[in-house]
C-alpha cells in the first residue's frame, strides 16, 4: 500500500514537471531588449493562433504601434501590418487563474458595443505593465466587478502591479519569465497622436520550444 502511495506520488510530481515544460516558450526580440514569453496550455486556441503566426514570421518586423505608460504596450497589428491584420477573431478563454498582472501577455480585441462575446483580435496582443493596488483597493475593485480574487493574487498586484480592471474582460493567454524590465523601457517611450511611439520599436518573434 505504502509504496503503491510513493509511486502514484511520484507519477503526480513528475506530470506536473512535464506539464510546466511542455509549456511554449516564445522570444520577443526588440530594439530595447528580448521579452521571454510562456504561453498557456490552458488556452489553446490563443496558444496555437499565436505559435502559427510566430513560426511563420508574421510579426517580424512589425512594432509596438500603441504604448501607454503604467499600462500596457500593445503590437501585432496595425495599418503597417496588412499581412495579419484581418484574421478571424478567436473566442474568449477567460480563466480566472490569469489575471492581469505586469508581464501578463493577453489579446486585444473590439469594444464589447460591437463585439458582446468579447472575442479576441487574431493577431494583436498586449503585455501589461500597469502598477501596483494596494490589497483593500483590489478588494474595492473585486466587490464592484464581481470578479473574485484569491488572497495570493490580491498579493500579486500589490507587489508586482498590473491593471486588475481588465480581469475577465480581454483573454490572458501567457506570462512574461524574463524581460520586466524591457517593458519597462518600451513603456517609458515618448509617444505622439494615438499613443503611438515616437520612434518605431521593432520586434522579431522566435519560437523557442513548445
């Protein structure tokens, strides 16, 4: 009994390793520095539309097009990027496990006035910056949204920061393991007219592993 115990303890530890690994790795390659990103498994169709436009070089060379300081830097599609703008909406994968918290990568999408299901861009996403709520102003936020938190995520945007008031609203799909800091520089860019940076900020995107 005690060792038909070990080993289905063991299984369960070596599952869950494999199942952290086996989550997509993908490189955002900039002029301000590499952003590294893993892509959930937990949203599939957001993962595989992402991998599909990454390995076939749809992103290289577009720009972050929309960058607001203390919030987020936005890419993937512009008026510059005719060769992905245009492709089907993709439909929500809301999770409450994945909030907005700074380096969540999620996807951008239409106002809910012509969009009520709150279906995903296929191709533009976003990656937060945003700042940080104390845990009594989440907690404000959560009673007014309805979305509920746990104690830990209450800590998370209280230490690490992120834009809590987009939770349930638009898909998070993958988080940022190295490179904060890059999004940090992106974010602190001098902008003009539609919070579109000055200069260009040119990226490459690079499947790592999946």
């Amino acid at each position: 009994m005690r060792k038909s115990i070990l080993l289905f303890a063991v299984a369960l530890i070596t599952s869950t390793v494999f199942a952290q690994k086996s989550e997509p790795i993908v490189l955002i390659s900039t002029t301000y520095g590499d952003i590294k990103v893993k892509l959930y498994n937990e949203t599939p169709l957001h993962r595989d539309n992402f991998l599909e436009l990454a390995k076939a070089g749809k992103y290289d060379g577009s720009v972050f097009h929309r960058v607001i300081k203390n919030f987020m830097i936005q890419g993937g599609g512009s008026a510059d990027i005719q060769t992905i703008d245009g492709r089907p909406m993709i439909p929500a994968e809301f999770n409450p496990k994945f909030i907005h918290k700074k380096g969540a990568l999620a996807a951008a999408r239409t106002g809910d006035n012509i969009n009520p299901k709150r279906m995903s861009s296929g191709s533009q996403f976003y990656i937060v910056q945003g700042q940080k709520y104390p845990v009594d102003r989440v907690t404000q936020m959560s009673q007014r949204s309805g979305v509920e938190y746990t104690e830990e995520q209450k800590k998370v945007y209280a230490e690490l920061g992120g834009t809590p008031h987009l939770d349930m609203q638009y898909t998070v799909f993958g988080e940022v393991v190295e490179g904060l800091d890059v999004i940090d520089k992106i974010a602190a860019v001098q902008t003009h007219q539609a919070d579109r940076p000055v200069e260009d900020i040119i990226m490459t995107v690079k499947v790592l592993n999946q």
